[in-house]
C-alpha cells in the first residue's frame, strides 16, 4: 500500500477570482476558505458566469440549454489531426499546476482542455453515441450546488450584517471622537485666552487633540476599508447569483444531453433486440427448413430404394417374360407339332381323343400364363412410371428447399452481421461510458463501490436447508439497470411486516455474472497502476458472501488477483515495444487478532519484533521486516499466492467451513523506467481480501474462534468509524484505532484509486445481515477522497 493524507477540495465550483479577496474579518475566514477550496473544473470556459453590475444582467449572460449544445468551434478531428492525441490519450490527459498558481492562471490553463472535451463530447453525439450519464447524479450534484450556494448566500448576508454592525459602531465612535475633538477645541480656544496663566495645561490639551485626531483618522481609514468591504462583498454576491444561474443553465443543458444519450441507447437497445428477434426467427426459419429438407432427402432416399427395388423386380419380371416367352414359342412349337400330328392323325384317318384333349389343356394353360404375365408386366410398368413421377417431384422439391435455406442462410449471415456490428458499438459506447464515467468519479473523488450477490447453494435452495427465498432484486429497465439493487428483509415474528430497501452503485453483479464479466468492469483501474497510480480494491461483506472467491476464485474461474496479474505482465509487454521496462515486487501479509504477519517469510520474526507500518511525508508505505520479492511472470505470483495461502488463517465455524480469519493484503509494487522520454513512474496495486463480520451467536464461535472473531468485528467497527468521520468530513479520522485502517490510510484518505466490492447472500436467512453490508457500502460511496494523483517524475 502507498500514498498519503491529502485535503479533501469541494466539488462546488469556485467563484471567479476576481470576487475573491482578503478576509473580512476573523470570523469570516471559515467562509473565505470554503470559497478559495472550491474548484471551477467541472464548469465548461464558455459557461461561466459573467461579471456585470446586477443580478439580473448576470442572468441575463447566462449561457442557454441550446447554447451547451451547440457545435463546438473546432471539430474532434481537427483536434485530433493537429495534436496527435487519441481519445484515451485526452480522456487519461491530467492537468500540473505549480504551487501557488493562482485560480485565474489555472482557469486559463484549462481553457484548451474544456474545449478539446467539448469537441470529443460533441464527437461521441455525432458519431458513436454519447455513453450514458448519471443523469440522477447531475440532479443531485445541481441540488447540492444550489444547497451551497444558499448556504453561501447566508453565511454573505450574515456576514454583511456583522459588518454592518461594525461599521455602526464605528461610526458612533466616529462621532463620539468628533464631539470630542470639538469640546477639545473649545477647551483649547479657552486656554488659549488663558495662556500666560497655564502654559502646561495647553500643551496638555494639545496632546490629547493630537491623539483624538489620530483616532479619528484611524476610524476613518477603518471605515473606508470597511466600505470598500462592503462594496467587494456586494459583488461577491452578485457574481454568485450569476453562478448560481449559470449552473442552472448548465444542469439544464446536461439534463438534455443526458436524454438525448439516453435516447441513442435506447434505441441502440432496441435496434438490437429486433435484430436478435429476427436472428432467433430466421434460425427457428432456417431449422424448419433443415428439418424439411432431412425429411425430404429421407423421402427421396426411400424412393430411391424402393425404385432400385421396383428395378430389380422388373428385372426378374424380365426374365419371366422372356422365359415365358421361350415357353410360349416351345408350347407353340409343341402345339404346331401337335396340330401337324393331329392333321397327320386326321389324314391317315386315326384319331386319338386322348391326345387332342391334351393337347388343348396345354394350349389354354399356356395361353393363360401369357395373359398374367403381360398383366404382371403393364403393373409394373405403370409403378415404374410413378416411381419416376415421384422421385422427379422429390428432387425438384428438395432443390427447392435447398435453395430457400441457402436463401435464409444469406439473409441470417447478414442480420447476423447487422447484429455484431449493433453489439460492437453499444460495446464501443459502453467503452466510452465507462472511461467517462470513470473519469467523472475520479474528479469526484469518490470510492467506487460496485456490489455483488453470489448465488444461492443447493442447501439454501432445498427446503430442510434453509428457508431458500430470495431477497434480492434487481431492476430490468431504466436507469438504474446494472446499478440498482432491491434487499426484503422478511418480518419478525412480533407480527413487522417484510421492509424493501433500494440501493444504487457504481455497477451490481447478480448471481448469474462470471469472473470474467467481474474483472472486465475493473480492468482499466487495474491499468492505472503501471500508468503511475496507487490502486487499491477491497472486498468487504458477511462470512460466507464469496469475497475470497471474488478476490482469488478456485482453478476454473479465477479470481481477481490471478487475472489481474496477468493483465498486468501483458500490459508490461505491451509497453515494452514502446521503450518502457518495469520491475515489479510483491508482496503479502495478513492482520490476525490485531497483529501483521508476513505471509512469505521463510522464518518469523524474533521474540518481542512486531512489523510496524510507517507512512512517510511522499506518500509512500513501508512494512518493517516484510518480505519483497521479484516478479517477472504471472506463474511467479500464482506460486506466492499458494504459498501465502497454505498460511493464511482459516477456520471453520457454522456459517462456513472454510472462513477466513484474517484480513489478506497482497501487494504489488511497479517501477517504470523509460529511456527516450527520461520518464519514471511508480504505482502501487493493493488488494486486499478482508475477513468477514460474523455474529458470534450465530456462527458458534468459542475459544479461540470467538477471540478471532472479537478481533475481525472491531477491526472492522474501526473502519466503519474512519468512514463515517470522512462522510462527514470531520477534521479528526481515527486510522490509529486498529491495525487495519492504519495500513489503508493511504488508500481512504490519500490520492489513490479505490474501489470496494461489497459481497452479500442471496436469500432471506441472511437478509439483516446483507442490509447492514449495502448500508455500510452507501456510506463509503458517498466519501470524498480527493483526485488520484500520478507518480510520474523524470530521471
């Protein structure tokens, strides 16, 4: 872990320097402070207020909801053609200012910025679609800023009253030193008539008109400032109720922005849907066809076999009729022989009534079989022929139906097209979003917080189990999808009805989301390290809600530290090419019952040697005694994060078999050296696993379980009080009052990127639990932090 304390700056706009000044007096330093730590980054150079003599004519210069959306004056391509910069090169572009810059400098500065911003803003209208703003959050901001100036506009009329009374009573005591210096001057005209008797009391009387004189001559010049004060503080309040219009004007311009964006999305959504809903016809089309065309090929193959068989049996028909042929032309010829004996018997004039009936037997016989068999023949012929007829009209429908399905295949590879292109840019304007949105937290100052609700197990959803009903909700439209989450928790047994809770973050993961969807949304944080930032993610929620899973995963689904890692020495590869090397260190230790341990040190420290975490005044960490050891691929660090976790204090209780007992910190430090550029940066990657909150009657912890636990919850009752005090901006955060806030200082108030996840149960059993846990992420959504800061210098 690395950084240090940095104050927190107001995310109001400033005032324009010239409405700002000395103090007036000092109980308007508290005011003048406030005024002098409130930034005018987020309003744009075009829309800011404008200084007059009235109110009204500050109104009246307000920019207009038509004015914000106007063209800008150079295009995003223009500025990208003359500057060289990319879009991630403008949107990750940080602004310097020396020390002592003064507000005027620092807005002239930022000029060109705002207007490249503007144009990319205009670009990503005209071209990609602009990515969906928190248009709630603009809501709430703009009340802020309205509820801040009010506050201001009270603290000035206060002020103006306090220093009316100031200049009232100066002016009494003007005029009690005016009648005094006039009865001095009687006094004087009256010694003067007596002088040669008292010489001594006018020198006396002299004196004390020089210093009546002196008095009123100080009153006066105090009056004077006093006015001039007055006057200043007069256009302080003009000027702000110019600011205040011109915010409302810009409020209103993003307002309409946003649903314009929201417009764009909307319909790219449903542009997506139609063609998914085409896509899902014509494949249903398409298998319909398929199915179709097996059966007609089916169809056609049957035909085929019946008509090879018809064949064959024509084929024996064949030689039947060519054997009854030749036994027709033998009975012929047996029949001619016959007639011939029979005219030979008739002529020699001997008849054999035997023979001649034999011989017409055989005759009818014959002539019989010759009659089936040209029968049989013509049948056959005729199914032949409506073989034939069948298996044209089979091939001629089967080219048919292949036609049509290679038809829709064309038209199915083209929506299917149209689909991944759809898919590419909403995936190309959720880029956009993200990186957006990420830069508007991080000018927040915000910690992220993104939640997630792992899935229900077999026992909780089976009925001996457990009650097996879900808690959680989340919304489907709108808004809030992706964002927003529903927590019921069930009634009490005193007759409480169930109460719905609704909590809105930066991103929410229901059950059915994968590591990889997981890590996908953190990945350009995790980039902020090897670009010079310190970065911290931890997981927070109730034993058994899956944060050592999300942070380490098993073998099939990695979690975010293997991914993370890998992402990392990738990256490093990447960069490479552009003349960067790196050196990376990590390391891993764990706070158990309040106490560091080194979780890959060889051997343990001596008796009565305790690890000590030190923050030094450049922002940096250091562990006493903690082991470092070189990187260089990701098979390094999965081989320390085996053998850190073989050391890792688990224990089994009976809300979990495998609960952590200790807080895990892994962390990475990245040194970055580039030899053309001279340039040097060093970023910190922390992630940090906590231990679970229990209740100690539930999870039936004794003995050394129920100490373990002792120590979890108050540890984790510490950071809750760290994170209150910083919601509400308290002079005094108490880091000291356990081990583990001390060692995340830097990551709650320092300039590091930082994002909790927030890991709850599904079901109803564990619902009050949950609640607290969102609760608990609310607030530290909610804490200011101030803008991460770049450690980059030159060698």
């Amino acid at each position: 872990m690395d950084g240090q304390v940095t104050r927190r700056e107001s995310r109001i706009p400033k005032l324009p320097p010239a409405a700002t000044g000395r103090p007036l007096a000092e109980k308007s330093n508290v005011m003048e402070r406030k005024r002098r730590g409130a930034p005018l980054d987020g309003i744009p150079e075009a829309k800011r207020a404008v200084r007059g003599v009235s109110a009204s004519s500050a109104a009246a210069a307000a920019p207009t909801a038509a004015d914000a959306a106007a063209k800008p004056e150079e295009s995003w391509e223009d500025i990208a053609e003359r500057t060289g910069m990319s879009v991630e090169d403008l949107l990750t572009k940080k602004l310097t200012f020396k020390k002592g810059t003064l507000p005027a400098k620092k807005l002239e500065e930022m000029g060109p910025m705002i207007k490249e911003l503007k144009a990319l803003g205009w670009h990503v209208l005209q071209g990609k679609g602009k990515a969906d703003m928190d248009a709630k959050q603009w809501e709430q901001d703009a009340a802020e800023k309205q509820q801040r100036i009010a506050e201001l506009e009270a603290e000035l009329s206060k002020l103006q009253q306090e220093l009316q009374q100031q200049i009232n009573s100066h002016e009494a005591a003007m005029k009690q030193a005016e009648a005094r210096a006039v009865q001095l001057q009687q006094q004087l005209a009256e010694a003067e008539s007596r002088v040669a008797a008292g010489g001594e009391e006018v020198a006396g009387l002299q004196k004390q008109l020089e210093g009546v004189q002196a008095e009123l001559e100080k009153t006066a010049a105090s009056l004077a400032e006093k006015e001039a004060k007055v006057k200043e503080m007069e256009d302080v309040v003009r000027q702000s109720q110019a600011y205040a219009s011109t915010l409302q004007a810009y409020n209103t311009s993003l307002q309409g922005d946003v649903q314009m964006e929201k417009g764009r999305r909307d319909e790219l959504a449903r542009e997506k849907d139609a063609l998914q809903g085409q896509v899902a016809e014509l494949g249903g089309m398409v298998k319909s066809q398929e199915r179709l065309l097996e059966l007609e090929k089916e169809q056609c193959k049957k035909l085929r076999e019946e008509r090879e068989g018809a064949l064959r049996d024509l084929a024996v028909l064949r030689c039947d009729v060519e054997a009854g042929r030749s036994e027709r032309e033998r009975l012929a010829a047996e029949l001619k022989e016959a007639r011939e004996e029979l005219d030979k018997y008739k002529d020699a004039g001997g008849k054999s009534e035997e023979t001649l009936e034999a011989v017409k037997h055989s005759k009818a016989t014959l002539e019989a079989q010759l009659t089936s068999q040209r029968s049989l023949i013509n049948a056959m012929r005729q199914e032949l022929g409506s073989a034939k007829e069948q298996h044209a009209l089979a091939e001629s429908l089967a080219n048919s139906r292949e036609s049509q399905v290679k038809e829709l295949q064309a038209q199915l590879q083209g929506l299917q097209a149209s689909l991944a292109d759809a898919e590419r840019r909403v995936y190309e304007s959720e880029l956009i979003r993200r990186k957006l949105h990420n830069t508007i937290q991080e000018l927040k100052g915000n910690i992220r917080v993104f939640a997630r609700v792992r899935p229900p197990s077999s026992s909780e959803m089976s009925a001996d189990g457990g009650s097996g009903a879900l808690a959680t909700e989340f919304p489907n439209s709108g808004e809030l999808l992706g964002r927003g989450l529903d927590i019921t928790v069930p009634g009490s047994l005193t007759g409480q009805a169930p109460q719905r809770h609704s909590f809105a973050f930066d991103k929410v993961f229901g059950p059915a989301a994968g590591q990889g969807a997981v890590f996908e949304e953190i990945s350009e944080l995790i980039q902020s390290a090897l670009d010079g930032h310190k970065v911290c993610i931890f997981a927070y929620g109730q034993t058994g809600s899956g944060k050592t899973y999300t942070m380490f995963g098993n073998d099939d689904n990695r979690g975010i530290i293997p991914r993370a890692m890998a992402q990392v020495f990738e990256s490093s590869r990447s960069l490479g090419k552009q003349g960067w090397r790196f050196a990376m260190q990590a390391s891993m230790l764990e706070i158990y019952n309040e106490d560091y341990k080194d979780l890959l040190a060889r051997k343990k420290l001596p008796d009565g040697r305790s690890h000590k975490v030190v923050h030094d005044t450049n922002g940096g960490t250091s562990v006493s005694d903690l082991t470092l050891i070189d990187v260089n691929t990701p098979q390094d660090v999965e081989e320390l994060l085996s053998r850190a976790m073989e050391k890792r204090s688990v224990g089994c209780t009976q809300l979990n078999e495998q609960s952590s007992r200790s807080h895990a910190v892994f962390t990475l430090r990245i040194e970055g050296t580039n030899d053309s550029s001279k340039l040097k940066v060093s970023g910190v990657l922390n992630l940090i696993d906590l231990a679970g909150s229990e209740r100690v009657k539930e999870s039936g912890a004794t003995g050394q379980r129920l100490k373990e636990a002792q120590a979890i919850n108050k540890s984790l009752s510490a950071l809750g009080d760290v994170i209150v005090s910083l919601a509400n901006k308290e002079s005094h955060i108490p880091y000291r009052n356990s081990k583990l806030t001390w060692l995340l200082q830097p990551c709650l108030g320092g300039d590091a990127k930082t994002l909790m996840f927030v890991n709850i149960s599904p079901t109803s059993d564990f619902a009050p639990e949950s609640l607290c846990s969102l609760r608990f992420a609310a607030k530290v959504n909610a804490c200011e932090i101030g803008v991460a800061r770049r450690n980059v210098r030159t060698t």
